[in-house]
C-alpha cells in the first residue's frame, strides 16, 4: 500500500507515520509550505521541516516540501478576509483542510497514491458500502468538526492512523519509538499566522474604522471599538469595558455598531435556533426522503461537547437546527457540524445565517 503522509512536525502525524510503519506500507511524506505571502507569518516553516526531516531520516524515508503559499492565500486567505470583512466569523482550518490538504494537495501529489495519511484525530466506518467520517477515540482531542467540510471523494483517499488512540497513548507511543519530537509541544492558535496577532493581521489588510460599543438592552453607549470585524458574536475578551462581563451579542455592520449584553447569566448570549446554509453533507444525506424533523447532535464550535437537537430539512441547501439545550455566541459564517445521535457519524456541515425562509 503506498500511502502519502502529510506531517507537520507535531508528534501527532510523526506517530501516525510510526504506526503505518509497523504495517509495512510504502510512505512518503510530505510537508505543506503554506506560510503568508511575502514572509507574513511562516508558521515557523523552517523549525517544522527539520523536525519533518529528522523522521524521515528515523525512518529512512523519502520526505519533500511541497509549497501551496499561493493556492492557501487564494483559497483560504481571501476568504478568511471577506468573511470578516463582511462581519461573519470565518472557519480557515475547516476550508484548509477541504481545498489546500485535500484539495490541491491531492490533485497535484496525492492521487498519486493509494491513500493519503494524516495525524488527524478522527476515525471512519464503513456502512452499506459507503464510508464515513466518524469520531476518534479521544473525544477532547476529535478533529472531526475541522473536517466536516470535506468531500465524500477525499473521504475515500484518506486514513487517520491515530484516531483509535487517547493523546497520552501518541505521547507515549512517541516516546517508546525515540521518535525526535516526542516531547515536542502541540501548537497553538491560527496556523498562517505564525508568530504574528490575529488583531494585528486583520488591521494590516482591513484597516480600523471606529465605531460605537451599546449595551443592547438599554441603547447606552459604553465605549468604542476600532472596526466590528475585530470581534465575533459570543466574545468576551478583548472589548476593554467596565463592570462587564460584556458579550457581544449583534453586530449592525453598516452603520459599524457592536451591540454586548452584560452580565454571566444574560440569556441575549444564547439561542437555540440555528439556521444553516449550504449544507454539506460528506457522505451523502442520510435523510434523502425525510419529511419530518430527525433526531441528531451537533458542534457549533471545537469543543468536545455535543448537543442534542431536532434537524429539519427547508431546502436542499437550508436546513434548521432547533437545539434542546440553550447554545452560547451562535455566530453567523461558523459552521454547525452535524453528527448521529450516537456521537460517531459526522454527516457534515452548514454555514450559520441570520435567517432563512422557514
């Protein structure tokens, strides 16, 4: 079996590549060079490649660098910046892993393969012929919710060597194998950004634009922020008010208002109605003929918590998640991930919108 193995220099796709090993398939892998333009944030590319390259050699491998800086910037990059420049909030992992990993990746190197390989946390099951994204065994590390966009296609080229495992057995896998980066920290925060704030690179391309901060319930301004595409519904952090807590529960994008609810408990935080758009369903829709609302549990942020809801099909493309518990910062152009009432399936996913024609 000759597999490609996307590794990142984590210990995550270094076990993943340990375990394929034992098996004895025929590797090669590969690392993704797709740090910003212009030297803006390499994700600390070079660190990465000699880790990537000390594995290879552990294993006497072959090991390229294959660069997609411009594909990412174009498909994942401008689209990160349209989202919030139109005030929604953006999911750049969700749409990398669709267009840039197994996307152009696979078009130019992967197909090339029997199947390719990462160090993702998921697993798949296969029922009646048809296989699907399911959950991995450690529910806080699961990875699904950044793969729910993906298509039933690239689905069946992939393979997740470690998603049967809990992250202390990778730890300690990594450890028995003297594998170079087995002590090595997992990163942090938003990959193409490197080393650089997330504020600070959206000021770079969007600018500031200065707005009032209301308190929605009693119209009193409270302060001033510096462009409603630095915050997203749900936010706590970062708004530099007093007396809060404060969460920001609307934005008015043309007139550049950001509207907050004081208060742990305020109930303008939550929702429990959630209508998506452009739902992607991986594998196919498990409900093709459904006239009734079905049963299901869902994500509508990483978090290793599900919640139980009723789906209900409007369109084709629409469909309405009625959750039966309150959910916190619902926020339009994040993605509800969508899964089996026995929290294994990922079905799929769909953008959240302000509304749809019920």
């Amino acid at each position: 079996m000759a597999i490609a193995v996307l590794i990142s220099g984590g210990v995550d796709s270094a076990v993943a590549v340990h375990r394929l090993v034992e098996q004895g398939c025929d590797l090669h892998l590969f690392y993704i060079r797709i740090g910003m333009k212009d030297g803006e944030g390499d994700c600390s590319a070079d660190e990465d490649i000699e880790m990537c390259t000390l594995v290879a050699r552990h294993y006497g491998l072959p090991f390229d660098v294959v660069s997609l800086q411009d594909e990412y910037w174009d498909n994942v990059m401008d689209y990160a910046l349209r989202t919030v420049k139109a005030g929604l909030t953006p999911n750049p992992d969700m749409m990398c892993n669709r267009m840039i990993k197994f996307g152009c990746f696979e078009q130019r190197w992967g197909r090339e393969f029997d199947l390719t390989a990462t160090g993702h946390y998921a697993t798949t099951d296969v029922i009646d012929g048809v296989k699907y994204l399911a959950t991995a065994a450690d529910p806080v590390k699961d990875q699904t919710d950044f793969l729910a966009q993906i298509t039933g296609k690239q689905l069946n080229h992939l393979v997740f060597p470690i998603g049967d495992l809990p992250k202390d057995e990778v730890r300690r896998l990594a450890a028995q194998a003297c594998l170079p980066n087995a002590t090595r920290k997992d990163s942090q925060g938003i990959c193409f950004l490197g080393q650089i704030n997330y504020n600070d690179f959206i000021r770079s391309h969007l600018g500031e634009r200065p707005g009032p901060i209301i308190d929605i319930a009693t119209g009193r301004k409270l302060g001033e922020h510096r462009g409603y595409w630095f915050h997203t519904i749900g936010q706590r952090k970062g708004l530099g008010l007093s007396g809060g807590p404060w969460y920001v529960v609307r934005k008015n994008v043309d007139e550049n208002v950001i509207y907050v609810s004081g208060g742990f408990g305020t109930e303008r935080q939550y929702g429990r109605v959630l209508h998506l758009d452009g739902m992607h369903f991986i594998s196919g829709n498990p409900w093709p003929d459904a006239e009734h609302p079905v049963r299901i549990t869902f994500k509508n942020r990483h978090t290793p918590v599900f919640m139980q809801a009723t789906f209900t099909r409007i369109t084709d493309r629409e469909w309405v998640i009625e959750s039966d518990q309150d959910v916190q910062g619902i926020a339009p152009g994040q993605y509800a991930v969508v899964y089996d009432e026995n929290k294994h399936l990922c079905y799929g996913s769909g953008m959240i919108v302000e509304n749809i024609g019920v």
